[in-house]
C-alpha cells in the first residue's frame, strides 16, 4: 500500500461502524455476524499499521 495511514483511517472507521451498528440497531444473530467482522477488521487493519510503523522507523 502507498500511503500507510489508510491502514488507521480504516481500521478506526470500521471499529467506529461496529461501535455505532451496536447501539443503534436491535441486535439478531446478523448483526452480530457483521459487528463481530468489523471489530476484526478494525484489529487487523490496526496491527498491520503498527507493523508498518515499526518496519519504518528500522529503516
């Protein structure tokens, strides 16, 4: 990826969308599907931000 910060604004968008489809929408075995895939991309899109960080400051 060229610009490394898509990687946060994405990871902290989808952790957004999970908080805010948690208190807003009547909870069914969906909605906790799709909750439960976006608080994991939010966790995947953040680690590999900080993997990226990290490899750039050995550099």
């Amino acid at each position: 990826m060229r610009n490394k910060n898509l990687l946060l604004v994405f990871g902290q968008l989808s952790l957004a969308f999970s908080i805010i489809l948690s208190q807003f929408v009547t909870e069914t075995n969906f909605v906790s599907c799709i909750i439960g895939f976006f608080i994991g991309l939010s966790i995947v899109f953040n680690l590999a931000f900080l993997i990226s960080l990290k490899k750039k400051k050995e550099n």
